[in-house]
C-alpha cells in the first residue's frame, strides 16, 4: 500500500470516527508499519489527528490480526 492511499484510507476513518473506523484505521496502520516503518505510521498519526480523533499515539505499534484470534 502506497503512504498516499493509506493517507486517504485513514482521512476517511476519521472523517467517519467510532469504534468500526478505529479498527480499520489500525489495520490500515498495521499495514504501513509492515510496509514503510513505524516512522511512516507515526507521521500520519500526527498529520491527520489520529490521537485527537481514535486515541493514537506516535510510537504506538500496530501489528495485523493474529490469524484465527478476534481482537477485542
């Protein structure tokens, strides 16, 4: 996933806010951490607003879903 996709992704979760986007928004990030760095996830954290709107902090690891384990 490009950082410009994941930009507009994440724009949109928040645009949206809840429980159902935060969790989007945090596959989203688990997705660039694995692509681009944690570097790149905590730069669109600060850019959007992430901590304001779903409570995410820079430095905060997102990693994908275990495969046949449900988050809570």
């Amino acid at each position: 996933m490009t950082l410009e996709r994941a930009r507009e992704l994440l724009a949109r979760q928040a645009a949206f806010g809840g429980g159902y986007q935060r969790n989007g928004a945090r596959l989203v990030l688990a997705e660039v951490n694995r692509e681009h760095g944690q570097g790149a996830v905590d730069t669109l954290i600060r850019e959007l607003g992430l901590e304001a709107t779903f409570g995410f902090a820079p430095g905060t690891r997102f990693e994908p879903p275990k495969p046949g384990r449900r988050e809570t």
